[in-house]
C-alpha cells in the first residue's frame, strides 16, 4: 500500500519527522529558543519529541492497515514504548549529566542534548497520531 510508488511505511515516519521538525523551528523562533551553531531543525530534544512523532505515526498506520491484533503492531507498539520510555527517562538523564560536566570542564564546551521532558513527548506522540490518521485518509 503507497502513494505515488512509495510505502505508507516509508513516507509516514519520514511526513512525522518533518512536520515535527519544523514545528520545532517555529517554535524556536517564537521564543528565541535556538542554542548555539547547531542547526535547529537538525537536533534532538525540545518541543516536540519528533522521536515520539515518527514512532507513534507508524504505530497508528500499523493499526489502521494491520489491526490491533496484528505481529506488527504488538512489534511496533513495543518499539514505540521503549523509544517513548528512553525520550523522557534515560536521554533526559543524560542530558543532564552532560551539563552538570559542563560546569566542571568550564573551558571545553560540547553538545548536550538534554532529551525530552513529558509535555514533549505527549506533543510529539499527538503529532504522530494525526499524521498517521491523515495518511489513513489519504489511502
């Protein structure tokens, strides 16, 4: 199943990640929340999770196409809860850890990507909902 040759479960995740990325960028700009040389619209964290985005837009399509019941969805829905779990627990660990070193290595500065809190992800996973729901309609 695809749209003009291309698998639903390629454009997708790839139509997720775009629209949270510039999201992303919008509300950078809004609230004057670009850090640094790094290009926004290329960095992990901050509002919202395109991790989230990708992984639930999938995860929605898989049910609509396959169905709840589907090895598909249960594969996807734990991949899905593990990337979700990560976001907010163990990259924002990290994340934080990372600038904590920054402030003991006061002359070396380095990227921390601080991962995501929850509004993030929630944002980032409601995205991905209706960009699944939107290519739902489209087929």
């Amino acid at each position: 199943m695809g749209i003009g040759g291309l698998s639903v479960y390629w454009v997708t995740p790839l139509l997720a990640w775009l629209v949270a990325q510039l999201v992303k960028v919008m509300l950078a700009a809004f609230t004057g929340g670009f850090r640094g040389a790094r290009p926004m619209f290329f960095s992990s964290g901050n509002m919202p999770s395109s991790h989230s985005a990708i992984c639930l837009s999938v995860l929605t399509v898989i049910a609509g196409l396959e169905g709840l019941q589907s090895p598909e969805f249960g594969i996807m829905f734990t991949f899905t809860a593990i990337t979700l779990y990560d976001a907010v627990n163990v990259r924002r660990a990290v994340g934080e850890q990372g600038l904590v070193l920054q402030e003991l290595v006061k002359n070396k500065k380095f990227y921390t990507a601080l991962g995501h809190k929850p509004t993030e992800v929630i944002v980032g996973g409601a995205l991905g909902v209706a960009v699944g729901l939107v290519m739902l309609q489209i087929l």
